[in-house]
C-alpha cells in the first residue's frame, strides 16, 4: 500500500492542486486510506491505490490532461446546473 497523504495531493490527472479530501477510510481509529476529488478536472481517487493509476511519473502519458483547457472537452453527463 501507497503512504497515506498528509497533505492535499496533486490531482494525478491534471496536475493541479484543487483536490478536496471526500472521505477516510478508517481501521482501529487509523487512517488507512482517503478518496481525493479534483474540483478542477473531476478526477477520483483513492491514495491507496497502484502507483500506475495515481503516481504523476508512473501514470500512462495518454490519461494525463496537464495543460488541457477542459472547456473544449466534450461532456459526456452534462452538470447537473445545466438547464434542459
């Protein structure tokens, strides 16, 4: 298993540092694991996970949007603000 951030991470898919700390996973009072969200690319993770998944020098290059203006993606589920 991965160390357990201490610290917000940066997001392992756009690099940024806007992830927000959702929830701890808790065994005998210790934490054992933390689901982080990006609130700027909407990427989720778990900082238990493989370091191919969630380590910036070991993450597939074609997974990473580091530098991508995220407006002029396509949006598969549309927000849930936008009107109908």
């Amino acid at each position: 298993m991965n160390a357990i951030q201490e610290v917000n991470p940066p997001c392992p898919r756009c690099e940024s540092q806007a992830a927000a700390l959702m929830h701890q996973g808790i065994d005998n009072g210790e934490r054992v694991w933390s689901i982080w969200h990006c609130t700027r690319c909407a990427f989720t993770w778990r900082d238990s996970e493989p370091p191919a998944s969630i380590d910036l020098r070991k993450r597939a290059a074609w997974s990473q949007l580091k530098g991508v203006d995220l407006t002029q993606l396509r949006q598969v589920i549309l927000p849930s603000d936008t009107p109908r």
